[in-house]
C-alpha cells in the first residue's frame, strides 16, 4: 500500500494559523470578545454571535492583551497587559469610543480579575500594592472606577469566591503542596471561619457560592483520590456531596442568574465540561460540536447561549456558539491557516508504560507519518511545573518537529498533576531522581517501537521541563543524545530564594516539593545542574526571556558559560521582550524554527 505524501510545513506557515484565548458573551448576546495573536501579538478581538467577521479591538504591537469580560450592562470590557512578560499584570478598560484605561496604575502592583457583582455595578479584583507577597480583594465601581477595599490578606488566603450578597468571602489557604484548607470569612461580623477541618494531607478549594448565598460550592479530595466537588451550608456546616468523576473536577462555576452549573473535568490528559441544570439535575446534552477537548466556557447573561473554546491535538483553539433554545451549533472563529492541512498533522495517542519500579506512567505520543516507512529520531517531552501536565492541545512546535519526522513522547512522570493525590506526590523530595528515572524508561518506552531509531533519541522540555533536560544530560549522561532546554531551573537555591513576591502563599508548598534552600543547601545544589555542569557531554540549546520572572536570565546564561568551557556544543537564544513563555509570534518563529535546525543537525 502507498504510503500517503505529507507536506512539510515551515514553522511560519503552521505560526500563521491562530492562537485565541479566553471567550465572554457581550451582555446584548450580540458578539463575543476574545484575544488573538492574529497580528503577531496578542490583542483584543470580538465576533458576531450570529457569525461572521471579527473585529480588533486592541492593537498592541508590543505587550499582550489578555481579554477578560465584557462588563455586564454596554460594550466596554477588561483586559489585563503586562510590560515584556514580567507578570505584573494590570488592568485596563477599553471604553466604548474606543480609547483605553489603566485601572491598577501602581507600577509594580500586580492585579488579578476576580468576577463581577451580581447586580453588575462592580467587579472584584485582587492587588498586591499594599503587601507584594499576598492579594486584598477589591471591589471598584464601574461608573467611577473608585476601589474600595473589601479584605486586607495578611495570611496569604488565596481567593476563591464571594457570595452575591458580598457579605462572605471564600479563601483556600495552601499550607504545603498536597494540603490547603477552607475559609470564609464574614464582612459582617469580621469573622474568619475555618471550614472542613481534617487531618492529614488534602487538598480544600472554593468555587462559588449559590444564588441565595447560603451554600459554598468547593472541591476537595479528602474522601477520594480525585478532586470531588461538594458544597457546604454555612449555617450549620452540613456538608453533601454535589458531583464525582473518575478524574479531578478542576474547577466549578455557575451562570449568571443561576440555572446552569458548570464544571470541568480532567479526563486522561483531555479537558471535559459538564453544564448541570440546576433546577432538575441533569446534564444539558450539547450535540453537533467537533471532537477535542473544551477548554473554556462562558455563559450569557440570560443563559440563552454558551460559547465554548475547543482544540484538538491537531487543530488550534476555535471558538463555537451554542444557542440553548434551539440547540444550534455556529463555528465563530477559523483558526487552521488554510494552507496548512488537517491531515498532515499528527493526532496525539495516549500511551502508558511501566517505570523502572512497576509504577504505569501515562504518556501522549505523537509518531510522524515518516515513521510508515523509516526508522525515525524522537525525542521526550516534559512539561512544566513541578507538577504540571502534559494535555492534548494543539502544540505548534511539537506539530512542527513531528511533521519534519520527529516522534514525540510526552511524560506525565510521577509528579504530575491529573492523576491523582498519589501520583502527584510521589515525586516529593526526590525531583531530579524518581521523575527523571520515569523519563528515561519513557526513552526506554521510544526504543522498543520498530518505527523509532533508538540510538537518536533527545529530551526538550520547557521551565521545570527544561530543568528535567538539563538534569538528564548531568544525571543520566548517556541517555539522551541532546537536549532542547527551553527557559530551565539551573540552580534550585537560587530560583527558591527568589521566585517572584507574588508567589509567597505558594513557597512552603515549592519547598515540599523541592526541599528549603535555606535549610537543604546540600540536597538542593545536588539536584541543581549548575553544579554538575561539567558532567554533561552532549549538544545543548537553550532558548530563555529576559524579563523571566519565574527563571532570571542569569539561570541560562551561567549555563551556558560552563558547557562552553567544558566545549560543550551549546547554542543560545535570549529574547530580550519576553519573559516566562514566548508570546510575540515573531519570537517563537524564531525559537522554534532554531531548535529543529538544532537537531537536524545534532540528532537526525
């Protein structure tokens, strides 16, 4: 049988498709505003509910504008901007005659949207401008834009939800990476109430609140080993359990006017949603939308229509419209550049393994259409975290290698979240080792399959994952023949000592994971590959941000100093307008197009 032709594609032409991001219905029912990176950089967009042309509604050609909502009642909507990828995100207001405003005008004030009151003259945002560690919760008037603090976090809660009667507020608070607890607090009384107490490791996060304000909605895995959603009376603290999956339920939230509650799932690496109507119970069934896994949902104000962000492994995030009424299905964005075709891409397999202690490590493997006909290169892919998940969306640079004849494997290694409380924690205190040992029985996994060479096997990985490739090639030096290291930890002290201001409610739980560098010094630099650096033998390219606020530029650039003394053949790419993620089109054209020259030359 012929085997079919398949065109390699440049980076550019499989960059010129789409990324959108984000979905909110006007409050007339008429568009939908989202954000794009159709000009090269994101920015603001909206589309007819009916179909048809979107419009910009932004035109950065610098920063990203991450579109939140629309506001309740008339076309202005919020959008959060940084400067160059440092994080510290502000918001904005794009008024109806077009012109914007900056709301959060601190200059190192780092806000975050919460959601909007229920009679639409406010929304809820947090702001570290008081304390950078942690965020108060703010109320500002939409008329007057005037703020008006609600809550002043001096614990390091982490905001969840308020009732809409504004009277409770419902935190999580994390204690370590596998333990966080429940809390509302009273702005009537002044009152924090500890909910749910327990013992042991479990993890509590409130949802939302009901529309009567008398029940919070959370999600905990106390009673399971997956995250279950339940609710809570605040009257007498009866507790009963609302929905349980096979998987985490991930997050939870209701319509506007309360008739619909949504939540997610995480089903095997494939993100699901559920639309519950209250009243009786059931599922809303929604039929005539594509396969792939929906990302994010929103629901209009009268509850007449919901739209859905959804991608596949082999196409970008579209944006669908459901009509509830007459369960119409309209398709508002077209994403796939039309020169690229569909078929020529890989559609991602989910695949386990067993590691070298008989533990099943789940995987997603992409095997190019070369592999019909050849013995094809391949490299492991391991994502960010700690703790972080590989899932089946669309990935332009992992479509790109595959489609110029590279297998990917990518390793949910112990560690990883979705799979469970175990799972995740199994990796504790020994990242570098165990979750490495899974990566390389995952190269193990890549040779016994007749279509892969196993001598020309690499590793790539990006943040934690690029930490994971720079350890592989000091740890297990014979493993891998190169390594794709995309913005990785070098040196755990360091990066521990300084992660963003912003991150304190989450540093005990980093410790758990990776242990205290003020206390662990000589376990931290042993699994810093900084500190190893002479050991590693094999090419290296790095590609890092300037402005990383979570890896500083100096983790690379030391890196890179020491392979180059050790003659390592090491190439290195800095961006100087971004940060943790690369989110200039331009850039990642750049970066991506490097790293396959890099291993045409290294590894095929």
């Amino acid at each position: 049988m012929a085997t079919k032709s398949v065109r390699q594609y440049r980076i550019e032409e499989l960059l010129n498709s789409e990324s959108v991001v984000y979905n909110s219905i006007s409050y007339d029912g008429s568009r939908v505003l989202y954000s794009s990176d159709k000009s090269g950089v994101f920015n603001a967009y909206s589309v007819p509910t009916t179909g048809g042309m979107p419009i910009a509604l932004t035109d950065s050609t610098d920063d990203a504008v991450h579109a939140i909502s629309y506001f309740p009642h008339d076309n202005r909507f919020l959008y959060l901007q940084d400067k160059g990828g440092n994080e510290i995100l502000h918001i904005f207001v794009r008024e109806e005659n077009g012109a914007s405003k900056e709301l959060t005008v601190d200059e190192k004030e780092r806000a975050e949207f919460y959601c909007w009151a229920q009679d639409g003259k406010s929304f809820f945002y947090g702001s570290n401008k008081r304390d950078p560690r942690f965020n108060d919760v703010y109320e500002m008037d939409i008329e007057t834009y005037q703020s008006t603090l609600l809550f002043e976090n001096t614990e390091g809660y982490n905001f969840g939800a308020i009732s809409p009667n504004k009277n409770y507020l419902a935190f999580a608070k994390v204690s370590n990476a596998n333990n966080s607890d429940l809390y509302v607090f009273n702005r009537e009384t002044n009152e924090m109430s500890h909910l749910c107490e327990h013992e042991g490791d479990c993890h509590y996060y409130a949802e939302a609140f009901n529309s009567t304000s008398t029940h919070l909605y959370f999600r905990t895995d106390e009673s399971s080993e997956f995250l279950e959603l339940k609710r809570i009376e605040l009257a007498t603290n009866d507790v009963e359990l609302v929905a349980s999956e096979s998987w985490d339920i991930t997050n939870a939230f209701f319509s506007k006017n309360g008739r619909y509650l949504l939540y997610k799932i995480n089903n095997d690496s494939k993100t699901e949603v559920k639309v519950i109507e209250v009243q009786n119970g059931e599922a809303l069934s929604i039929n005539g939308l594509p396969e792939g896994q929906i990302t994010e949902v929103s629901v209009s104000s009268d509850e007449s229509m919901i739209s859905l962000s959804i991608n596949s492994s082999t196409s970008p995030k579209n944006i669908y419209l459901y009509e509830v009424a007459t369960a119409n299905v309209t398709k508002l964005t077209d994403t796939l550049h039309p020169d690229v075709l569909e078929e020529d891409l890989v559609k991602a397999e989910i695949v386990r393994f067993k590691s070298f202690d008989n533990l099943e490590i789940p995987a997603i493997m992409y095997l190019p259409h070369q592999a019909a006909t050849e013995k094809v290169p391949a490299l492991v892919w391991v994502h960010g975290g700690p703790g972080g998940q590989s899932t089946v969306d669309y990935n332009p640079m992992l479509q790109y290698l595959v489609n110029h004849g590279y297998a990917v494997l990518a390793v949910n290694n112990r560690g990883s979240s979705g799979y469970g409380k175990t799972f995740f924690k199994a990796a504790d205190l020994k990242h570098g080792e165990v979750d490495l040992a899974d990566c390389v029985e995952g190269k193990n996994f890549l040779q016994s399959i007749d279509s892969i060479d196993p001598d020309k096997i690499g590793i790539i990985g990006g943040s934690y994952g690029g930490y994971m490739v720079l350890a592989a090639l000091a740890f297990r030096q014979e493993e891998f023949k190169v390594g794709v290291d995309i913005f990785g930890v070098t040196n755990w002290e360091r990066t521990l000592k300084s992660i963003p201001t912003w991150w304190e409610s989450m540093r005990d739980a980093l410790y758990q994971k990776l242990g205290n560098p003020y206390e662990q010094v000589e376990y931290i630099r042993s699994i810093s590959p900084l500190f190893h650096a002479d050991k590693i033998n094999k090419p290296v390219i790095v590609l890092q941000g300037a402005n990383d606020p979570r890896v500083l530029q100096v983790e690379s650039d030391e890196m890179v100093d020491e392979l180059r003394k050790n003659n390592v053949p090491t190439e290195y790419i800095v961006f100087p307008d971004e940060g943790h993620g690369f989110s200039k089109k331009e850039n990642r054209i750049t970066g991506y197009r490097a790293i396959l020259e890099f291993l045409d030359e290294y590894l095929k």
